[in-house]
C-alpha cells in the first residue's frame, strides 16, 4: 500500500480525561492511510452540540462522562447523528 492520503476523516472525541484525549490524538496523528480532523470536547452536552453544528465522520465515546454515564451516553450520540459510526 502507498502512503498516499486517501481522505480527511472528522472524529469527535467525547472524553474527560485530557492523558486520554493526547493518546488518541497521537495515535491518529501516526497514521499514514488517512489525516484525521480531531475535535475533542469533555463534555456529552458539548459534543452534542458540536454534531448539530458539524459535519462529523466518526465519534470516539467515553461512556463515563461528567454528565453522562454508560448506555445513555451511547443512545445519546445515536439519537443526534444516527448516519455517523460510534465507538465506545
């Protein structure tokens, strides 16, 4: 395979831990199949929010969020961008 670009990818990280969020970042920065347009948010509310406002390929979601926990979180995400792939 060569190591062209093949597309941007948009990915919404919804995660609290800022230690996490740099290790997502770093690791999608060292792939060489595609570039990733990270945004990242601590908050379920501020992601929602940002699904409204964006076009958004992909969620990374932590399901134990200050103002959200586990399935509802998930469902949550679902309700508001049902076309885009989500990621626990």
């Amino acid at each position: 395979m060569s190591n062209e670009i093949i597309k941007w990818i948009r990915v919404l990280l919804i995660e609290d831990n800022p230690g996490d969020a740099r290790l997502v970042k770093e690791m999608l920065s060292e792939t060489q199949v595609a570039e990733f347009d990270l945004i990242w948010v601590d908050r379920l509310a501020t992601g929602l929010q940002r699904l409204t406002e964006e076009r958004v390929d992909v969620v990374l979601l932590d399901l134990s969020l200050p103002d959200s926990q586990g399935f509802q979180t998930f469902s949550s995400v679902h309700e508001r961008a049902p076309k885009c792939l989500s990621f626990c």
